[in-house]
C-alpha cells in the first residue's frame, strides 16, 4: 500500500524525523527559513498530512489547495493562533498541538528572564565588555529585588502557574488575572485579581495567555499606564498580546521600568524597530522551549499527533475535538 503522503516545513530533531521518515512518503522542507506562501500553496496540493511550525500560516486557501485528502494538521507548537481552527474545523481536520512537554521549559526562560530584567545582568555584560569596569561602585548597575516583590500572571494555565510555583521559592506574592481559570485546588497559591488591580499591584508582570481575539494587544497604553513606574513586563507567550507602540512609549518615557520580551510584533522584530533603541528593554528570538530535551519532545509529539491523523484515529493532542463524532 503507497505511504501516506506529507508536507513538513522543517527539518525535525531525530529520532522523530526518522520514525516519521519511516512511515510516510514525506517531502521535508530543508531551509532555515519557512517556506514562502506560494510555495506552500504548491507543498500541499494533494496531500493526505501537513507537520508545521508556528512560523507557517495555515489559513483557509492553504486548506483547500491541499484538496480533499487532508487529514491532519499537526502543528509542532503548543500555540496554533498561525492555524485558522475555525476553517480546519469545518473541513473536519484535526488540528494537534503539543502542549505540557513544553511547560517547565518555558516557565524556567520567563523566570530568567525576569531575574536578568530585575538585575540587569545584560547591561552589566555590555558594561563589562565596553570596558567600563573601573571599579566596584556601590551605586552601579542597581537592579530591582526579587525576593518578596509581587508577580501578576496574566493567563493562569500551565506555564502561568509553573511560574507561580517558581515565584514561591523566591517568597513572592503571587496574583492572577485569567477569566477562564476555575479555582482549582492543585493550582500553587495566587490571589484572583481583576487585570487593573493586577497591573496597579504588581512588581513583575509575566504574561501566559494564547494569542487570539481576546487577547490581541491585551496590554496597551491604558494598561501600561495602570503599571508601577518601576514595574518590568515579560512576555514569553505572544508578540501581539502587547501593543508594540504603547510598549515602546511606555518604556521611553519611564512609564513602566523595563521590559524583557521573548516573542514580538512582528517576528522577527526588524533591526530598525524603535523597541531595539531602548536600553530597558531585554530581548530573545522565541526561545523559551528551547532546550535540546524539549524540542525533541515537542517533535516526538508532532510526529505522533501526525500519524494518529493520517491513520485514522483521534490525536493524542487535538485542539479541536469537535471533528470527531460523539
Ligand atoms: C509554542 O509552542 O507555542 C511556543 O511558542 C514555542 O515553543
């Protein structure tokens, strides 16, 4: 019987890409760079399987120029805001993701960042490095404490509340924002806030949220002027969730103190973009997940969201269950 076939739009960590090599017909893309638009409209032209990234908008017309074979979208990312879920559901393709491998990962990278932010360690790298270690000067590179200072976590899921379970060893109180969260008694101790009380109280604000209408530019300029003025932001979740502008006017004019961005608006963010001007700001290529362990884990679950689709049966990890008849 001919293998399935498959379109991956990136070269996958092993052992994944061997097993998946192993049983599908599988065209993987092998540049750095994700495939162009048109190129994608081609890859997927009578395809039966679509292993992606987030860095690849699966929308509509995408769908449909695979035709009517499509059986599986597995998307190598817990977050599918680059997946049009509506448009997947109605044609009945199941969508798959790859949540909690990634959690502790990414908890720990919004955690240094925090730390780097509050302490400035990469200001003290460059001060090294531009020679200007004269001496130690008791007024030098003065960061903010850590120890006891509040943290509010907007987004109360799994990575917003392996944050909160890190904010314990360093003595923190811990408040939430996050209207989908029930009280549940495994969750580590945080007080439920409304977002403005949140954003008036917090020392730290540490953002969990996925990326969708209700959460595009969740934090403008009327939120970062709800903030301490010493206050720092960290946003391991995704770009648009800030408002870019009001982030770069708030940390310009010392509206807010400083900020430590994981994901932007756009990615990646040009070279030219006012945000990169600013010396309060600390600033990652999307690499919270990425620790050797996790990527492999992430691909491992791609591969198998992938394959579970392409036989028939339900994802392990689907985010849009309602494909399947009751
Ligand atoms: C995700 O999985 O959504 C992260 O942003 C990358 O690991």
């Amino acid at each position: 019987m001919a293998k399935p076939k498959v379109f991956v739009t990136r070269r996958l960590p092993e052992p994944a890409l061997t097993q998946l090599l192993d049983r599908v017909q599988a065209d993987v893309w092998p540049h750095a760079l994700p495939p162009s638009r048109s190129t994608l409209l081609e890859k997927v032209r009578g395809l039966d399987g679509l292993l992606c990234l987030l860095t690849d908008p699966i929308d509509d017309p995408i769908m449909a120029a695979a035709g009517g074979r499509l059986k599986v979208i597995s998307n190598c990312a817990v977050g599918v805001d680059n997946i049009d879920l509506p448009a997947a559901t109605r044609r009945g393709i199941p969508v798959g993701n790859t949540p909690g491998i990634l959690t502790e990962t990414t908890a720990d990278f919004a955690f240094a960042l925090l730390m780097a932010a509050a302490r400035r360690v990469v200001a003290g790298d460059q001060f090294v490095r531009q020679g200007k270690w004269q001496t130690w000067g008791l007024t030098q590179l003065l960061g903010q404490e850590i120890s006891g200072a509040t943290l509010g976590i907007i987004g109360f899921g799994r990575i917003g509340q392996a944050v909160a379970r890190r904010a314990q060893g360093f003595n923190m109180r811990v408040l939430f924002y996050d209207p989908r969260h029930p009280a549940s008694p495994s969750a580590p101790p945080a007080e439920k806030v409304e977002l403005e009380e949140l954003l008036m109280q917090s020392d730290f604000v540490s953002l969990h949220t996925p990326l969708n209408p209700g959460t595009h530019h969740l934090i403008g300029a009327r939120q970062l002027a709800q903030m301490k003025p010493t206050a720092i932001l960290i946003n391991t979740a995704r770009g648009p969730v800030v408002d870019s502008q009001a982030l770069y006017q708030a940390l310009n004019t010392g509206q807010i103190g400083a900020a430590a961005l994981d994901v932007t608006d756009p990615e990646p963010v040009p070279l030219n973009h006012p945000l990169l001007t600013l010396e309060n700001l600390i600033i990652t290529p999307h690499i919270a997940s990425a620790s050797r362990a996790t990527r492999g884990k992430m691909a491992q679950m791609a591969v198998d969201n992938l394959l579970a689709g392409l036989a028939g049966q339900p994802l392990p990890n689907c985010v849009n269950p309602q494909v399947y008849p009751r």
